[in-house]
C-alpha cells in the first residue's frame, strides 16, 4: 500500500515538473492541437461545395441587362447653334454647365466627376470617372463627349440626351473640361464635321414619344375590338366545318384567319384576289397551303361564305 502511495506522489511530481517546463508543455498539447486542424480543414473542403451555394451573392446591377423603357416626352423644337462660337468655353458656359451637369449628371457620374454618384453605385461598367485618362469610349474632346450626349452608350447605363438643347450639352461638356483640367482640343475642321453630321446649325424637331409598353397597350386596346369579333367570326366557322368542306381544306386557325380577313377587303371581289391575299399571309395567317387544290367552285362556297360572316 505505501508502495502503491510512493508511486502516486511520484506521478504527480513529474507531472509539475513537466507544466513548469514550456518546451515540455507544447510537446504535450501540440499533437491535439495538430489534429483538430486537420480535422477542421477535412471537414471544411468536403463541405467546400454547400458552403459556397449558400454565399450570400453581392447585390451588383449589370447596367447591360436593365430593361430600358423610353420616358413620355413631348415634340421638343432643337435650336440651331454657330459651333465654332459655343465651341470655346467661357465663365458664363461653364457655371450654366456646372448647374446642368449637378441636375442631369452628378447622380452617377459625382459632383467632382468622379464616377462616385449614389445612382451608380452597382452600374456594370461603372459610370465614367472624368478624371481618369484612360478607356474612353468615345474619346475625350468636344466633338467626341457630344457624340456621346447625342447617342448615349450602348450597353451601359450612359442614356442618350439628344433631346437637351445643344447649347445646354455643349455647356455642361465644357464643365467637364474645366474639371478635368487637361483634355484634347478640336481642330476647326473636326468641329465643322460634328456640325454638318449632327446639322447642329440647322437646329431640328424632336417627335412626341411614349413608353413602348404603353403604345403597345393603347395598339392592343384600340384593336380590342376587332380581335373580339374575329373571335366570334372564329367560332361561327369552326361550327360549320362539318357542313362546308372547304372550310377544313383551308383554314387551320378559324380565329385567325378570320382577324386576317378583316383588315382588307380586296379578297372578296374574286376567287384570283381571295387566293393572292391569303398567299401573301401564309403560313401564319390561318390559312392551309390546300387553299390552292380547291376547285373554282370550291372556292366560290369559301369566299362566299366568309363574305357573309366576316362584316
């Protein structure tokens, strides 16, 4: 039993010796502490996969896939301008440009033109830094910055301003300039080609313009009832099919065909005019090619009868 007592103090001893030793400390935990690393790491690349499906994707807007819609506008009178003159910047361009170019322009391109507005935050491409040098689209010079006002870029978020009066454009490229500091001049000849291109002398008339969904939407209703009656037109021939057979011979689509019919009338004169309208519509009109193996008499009973149900 002392022997057995002797022992236990004996462990205990050693094993204080051993905490008051660094050296023997670390030999003693360094192995576990190696294992849950490796342990850890292997858990973490067979989940490798899970871990980055469920990453939370940055909230980035691609510019190029925003669905674009033209504003309602009214016809807008664009005044001539003598280029070579509104080309030169004065005091009096630049502070009109700067106010244009706060109101029109600093929402995404910045106050200081740096391409740090709050409305391009997320733009892919970013919108344009005026105080870098390098990848211009377009180019730096005046001639080059209107043609941009003018027809915007393509696939980025950078609209087209044409309906802005030219000298309000030139006004606000000239404040651009005044920030950049350093940029690329016109020649006389250059500047002369960007009038006769965009005949900014002769000055032009903008149309109305509306929204595409919206014109399409006053286009659908304004056929609306014309497509209600091909519809019921529609359904008077496809009841009569069994008793007419040339109705199954030539038509595919009652509807249709007979929404076809009823934006000209030339085709009920003859059988010839009744063949060369439904050729000009074929094959999405609701007409058979089997239009052409009717007999003449075949096709008298066809026109004939949708003469009189088509009104």
């Amino acid at each position: 039993m002392e022997e057995l007592n002797n022992k236990k103090i004996e462990e205990e001893i050693n094993f204080k010796n051993v905490l008051k030793t660094p050296i023997r400390w670390f030999g003693i935990i360094y192995p576990y502490f190696l294992f849950l690393i490796v342990v850890g790491g292997l858990y973490y690349v067979s989940n490798l996969n899970s871990i980055n499906e469920n990453k939370i994707k940055p909230a980035i807007i691609d510019s190029t896939r925003l669905k674009t819609e033209l504003p309602v506008r009214l016809a807008v009178k664009i005044e001539g301008v003598k280029v070579q003159e509104i080309a030169k910047p004065t005091a009096e361009l630049i502070s009109k440009g700067r106010e244009l170019y706060l109101a029109s322009c600093a929402s995404c391109h910045g106050n200081e033109g740096r391409g740090d507005g709050v409305a391009g935050a997320g733009l892919v491409p970013p919108p344009r830094n005026f105080l870098e040098k390098d990848n211009w689209t377009n180019g730096m010079t005046l001639a080059d910055m209107f043609k941009t006002l003018e027809e915007g870029i393509s696939g980025t978020g950078m609209a087209a301003y044409e309906y802005m009066p030219v000298a309000d454009r030139f006004a606000i490229i000239h404040f651009i300039h005044s920030l950049m500091g350093e940029y690329p001049e016109n020649t006389p000849d250059e500047l002369e080609q960007l009038n006769i291109k965009y005949k900014l002398a002769e000055g032009r008339t903008l149309p109305n313009q509306i929204p595409v969904e919206k014109a399409l939407k006053i286009i659908s209703e304004e056929n609306l009832p014309t497509l209600n009656k091909a519809i019921a037109y529609g359904k008077v021939i496809s009841v009569n099919q069994n008793k007419i057979e040339s109705l199954a011979k030539a038509i595919s689509k009652e509807d249709v065909a007979a929404y076809y019919l009823t934006k000209n009338d030339l085709w009920r004169r003859s059988n010839n005019e009744f063949k060369e309208y439904v050729a000009l519509g074929l094959p999405t009109n609701g007409f058979k090619a089997g239009v052409y193996l009717l007999s003449e008499e075949e096709l008298t009973q066809l026109r004939t009868f949708l003469a009189d149900v088509i009104k």
